[in-house]
C-alpha cells in the first residue's frame, strides 16, 4: 500500500501548490494552509470518484439497466448534488461552520482530562497491520451508519429532511447524494464525532469516505445486479438497495399500522438499512433479499401527488417547510 499512499501524497501536493494555494492567498486565508491542504486532499478523491462513475458505473448502467431514463432534469439535478458533495464544496461549508465548535469541544474535554482513545490499538498484536486497522474503523463506522439511517427514518422530523432522497423515481448512480443539506450535516456530524471519538486518523477517515461513497454509488445506479446468495449477504449490491427505495417497503409507518408487503409486515420504517454491510440488516430483523427491481419513490409523492421540487433550491425549501409542517 505504500506505493498507493506516496502517489496520493505526490498528487494531494502537485494539486495543492498548483490550484488551492494560490486561491487560499488571493482570498485571504493564508493562515489556514494546513486545512487547505487537507482540502486538496478531498478535492482530489472526488475527481478520483467521478472518473470512477464516467468510466465503470456509467457504462454498467448502460449494460443492464432496470428502466429507461425519461425524466433527465431529474438526473442533471442530482449530477448537481454530486458535484457539490463529491468536489468538497460541502465539506468547505462544514469546515467554516460546524468544524470549530467541534474543535473547542475536543479541546476543551483534553483541558478537562478527558482524552479520546484510538480502537484499533485495544489488540496492538492485530491491529497494527493497516489494512486490519481500517476494516476495524469501516466496520464500526457501518455500524453506526446503520442506526443513523434508522433513524432517518423513524423520526418524523428527520424523516421529513431525509424524504427528499426517497423522492428521486428513478435511480442512477448520481442519486446518492440527493439530499436535504441538513440532513447531510446532521449525518456528517455525528460521524465526524464518532471519528475524533475513537481516533480515527485522517487518511484513514478520507478513505472510509471515499469507499463508502462509492459503494453507494453503485447501490443507486440504474443496474439490474445482484451478488449471488452468498454474495448478497457480504456486501450491498443494487438490487439490495433498491428495496430500501421501492415504494412500500423503503419507509412505511402510517396511523393505519405498518403496510403488509407481500403478506408480511415490514420493519417499522422499512427494510435494509445498511450503508456498506447488509449484516446489521440481517442481525436486527430489517433485510428483505426478494428478488425483484421495484419501481422507487415515496408512497405519499406517488399515491397523494406531494411535491418534493424539481430543482435543487426548491427542493432545499420544501424540505424545510416539510420540517415545520407546512408542506
């Protein structure tokens, strides 16, 4: 890995000197370098994950894919949304708003006497093989995804921010990051948190994000796939993911009681939850491996007409009123 880690470093560097030292100066901010640094960092891995998308998962979607494409506005929408995450423009807006309160809080719990610890130094024996180390972190990080992510859906006032990314009818691979921006500042704090909290070094933190949005692109693509019966259960495939958005199924909990799927209830708020590993699916009851492609959106949006906006602005404002019961 090291070859990896010394090319990673020389590009973070060559794309640092040549792009965001010069602006960091022009604007001001010389005195934040270091930061800058670790933002050419980001900025480098998602060109990395969109030439990913352009070149491998575009091509798949083209191969085998579940429905034809007929509402585009949509897709340039959420091609919107990817740029904005994927090129750390958001992580920018984190860094000037949430990052400094984060910064006082860990700095005011070490003057305190309470310091963070690192996880994969409890087996120093085991975990100080890198690759032992990082799935220690991937793994707990999964974990703590999956109970976010049910709890987008069981609470009625998140789940009316976390709506709008069930709102998108027809998935592609652009599609995971059509969300509300404060959902994703919500979810990104707490794991920003749980990061500081078990010592999480920042490399390794850059890669758990980079895999993991990658990963979830695929889970979104338009891609009639699946990973086999033993497959299916190691890692999130397509077709798993796509039930979590199937109308019905992805997010259902109304006054009536839960909505039989199939003759059986579903999960309260749904089925198959994970972020990487369907393992905590199958753990706690909330997994569904049927076997099918089903059409995806919200129950309400599809039976009731409920507008979740077409553009990204209005989409961000309906969020909002949806938040205060106004839409």
């Amino acid at each position: 890995m090291d070859w990896l880690d010394n090319f990673f470093s020389l590009a973070q560097q060559g794309v640092f000197e040549s792009v965001i030292e010069p602006a960091m100066f022009a604007l001001g901010l010389g005195h934040l370098l270091e930061d800058g640094y670790a933002a050419a960092g980001w900025l480098l891995v998602g060109l990395i994950q969109i030439l990913v998308l352009v070149a491998v998962i575009g091509p798949l979607q083209r191969w085998r894919p579940v429905e034809a494409i007929g509402d585009k506005r949509a897709v340039r929408t959420d091609v919107l949304y990817t740029l904005i995450h994927r090129l750390g423009l958001f992580r920018v807006a984190l860094f000037f708003t949430v990052q400094p309160l984060f910064d006082r809080l860990f700095g005011s719990l070490r003057l305190a006497g309470f310091a963070t610890f690192h996880l994969d130094q409890w087996w120093p024996s085991i975990t100080e093989l890198p690759i032992v180390s990082f799935m220690i972190y991937l793994v707990v990080f999964d974990f703590a995804g999956y109970w976010i992510h049910r709890a987008q859906h069981r609470s009625n006032w998140w789940w009316s921010l976390h709506s709008l990314h069930h709102s998108q009818r027809q998935l592609t691979m652009w599609s995971d990051n059509r969300n509300h921006l404060l959902d994703d500042l919500l979810r990104d704090s707490l794991l920003v948190l749980l990061a500081k909290l078990i010592g999480v070094a920042p490399g390794q933190f850059v890669a758990l994000v980079a895999i993991s949005q990658l990963s979830e692109s695929l889970q979104h693509a338009n891609l009639r796939w699946w990973f086999g019966r033993v497959g299916e259960r190691l890692w999130i495939s397509p077709r798993f993911h796509r039930l979590h958005h199937a109308i019905g199924i992805g997010h259902e909990s109304d006054d009536a009681g839960p909505v039989m799927v199939q003759g059986r209830s579903p999960a309260l708020g749904g089925h198959n939850f994970g972020v990487l590993l369907p393992w905590w699916d199958i753990l706690f009851g909330t997994a569904s491996f049927e076997r099918h492609y089903p059409a995806t959106g919200v129950r309400d949006q599809v039976e009731q007409g409920r507008d979740y906006g077409r553009g990204l602005w209005s989409q961000q404002w309906l969020g909002l009123k949806r938040l205060v019961g106004r839409a």
